[in-house]
C-alpha cells in the first residue's frame, strides 16, 4: 500500500524582535558618523574663509563663532555671533558655491561638519532633523530682521546694550549674566556700527550706573534691559533671550 502524502502548511515567519532604531537629532548632530565629523577649534581658529568652496554644513556643539565679511579695501565686518546648537554654513543647501562670509572661533569650540549630500538626504528622510533646522532658519531670519531694525531705528547705545544682553545670553530668571566669549570693543563696534571710542564711553556709563560689572570678565545685570525697552512699547513684553545658544536673537 502506497504512502500518502501529507503536505505541511508553511511555517510562519516569526516577527523580527530587533527594535527598529529612532532617528535623535540630539545624537546625530553631536557624533561622528557618515559623511559628518565632529572637531576641535582653537580660540580664532579659522573655520572657512571668504570666497572657500562651500560645500560643509556647520554645528556648535560648543564654543562661540563669529561671522565675518570682509571688503575689497580690506575692512572686516562682524556679522554674526553663534553659539552652542546654532548652524552656520547653511548657504551650501540653497545653491551657494563659494562662502560670501568668513568665520572664526572665537573661543575654543567643538563643532559638527556635515557634507551637503548628508546634509540634503538628511534633511529629505529625516522629519525631526527637518524640524531643527527649519527652526533655526526661521530664528535666523527673525534675527536679522531684528538687526536691521535696530540699527535703522536706535541709537548706538540701546544697540550695544542689546548686544550686551545677547552676548550674555540674557535667561528668565534675570540673574546676572557672565559673558563667556571675550569680546573687544573693536569687535562691538563693529556689530553695533559705531566708533570704539563710543562703545568705551557707554561701556564706562553703564558701569558707573550698575548695569554691567567688570572684574576679569564682564558680568551683565538684568537693569540693562532699560536701556533697550526704554521709549519701545512694542517689545516691552520681551524679557530675555531665548533657548540654550549663546547668541539668540531677542
């Protein structure tokens, strides 16, 4: 007699335990990894010049960067002041060839660079990091508005002040403020658009009334804020710089 043949069903597939990895921006953005590397830089340490190939997207993971552009008759102006979780460099993602700025570390600093094909895939594929940067974008752009308002519209006295407050990097608790990054006053003369002799003389006046305090290093007081909020009702509801970097815009 013949044996009958009894076909089995197909096993099932058992389902995969290996958990399915989360994309962290945080971790991402602070570790080596394919086409991004994290380095070290000197106190002014050079970082790209005017006029490199622009081709690296930047992160501060820590330290103070400033931005700089320089003219044809050889003249520098500051910019910018970056710090802790800002980006810089970004231009490379829109189409930028070659860096129409210059930057700097202006303390010693660590900082993220990512190639721009990681940069873009990253940013396509990857919704949190999408987030991160777009946030940063759109606090740039809200930040150089703000600039431009404040040299069109106020003196060179509420622009120091106020570039005092971002420099300390102003929070809630209105504490006084240590200025980490040491910053000359040729340097503030040239981001509030004004003479090193006029940043001396206010620098002195805010002294002598409270507002700061030098002993080693520049200590800034929450009465600085009058300075800036004084005859400007409409941001009298702003009381500090917000998020962590060194360099927010108020």
């Amino acid at each position: 007699m013949a044996k009958q043949l009894i076909a089995k069903s197909p096993t099932a597939a058992k389902p995969s335990t290996k958990p399915k990895l989360t994309f962290d921006p945080s971790v991402f953005l602070k570790t080596d990894g394919p086409g991004r590397t994290v380095g070290k830089y000197r106190k002014d340490q050079p970082i790209f010049s005017q006029g490199a190939a622009a081709d690296v997207l930047f992160y501060i993971v820590s330290g103070t960067v400033k931005i700089v552009v320089h003219s044809e008759q050889g003249k520098e102006a500051v910019i910018a002041l970056l710090g802790q979780d800002d980006f810089f460099g970004e231009g490379c993602l829109a189409g930028q060839s070659h860096r129409l700025s210059a930057a700097t570390a202006i303390t010693d600093s660590e900082i993220l660079r990512i190639t721009k094909p990681v940069a873009l895939k990253t940013q396509r594929e990857q919704p949190a990091f999408s987030e991160v940067f777009v946030s940063h974008i759109l606090a740039r752009t809200i930040r150089v508005e703000a600039d431009l308002i404040d040299q069109l519209f106020n003196s060179s006295e509420k622009r120091l002040a106020r570039a005092l407050l971002l420099l300390a990097n102003f929070g809630n608790d209105g504490k006084p403020q240590r200025v980490i990054a040491k910053v000359s006053q040729e340097m503030l003369a040239d981001m509030i658009g004004t003479t090193r002799s006029r940043v001396s003389h206010f620098m002195n006046k805010f002294r002598k009334v409270g507002f700061i305090d030098y002993n080693g290093h520049l200590v800034i007081h929450s009465s600085l804020l009058n300075v800036v909020l004084h005859d400007q009702p409409h941001i009298a509801g702003v009381k500090s710089v917000e998020g962590k970097g060194a360099l927010k815009g108020l």
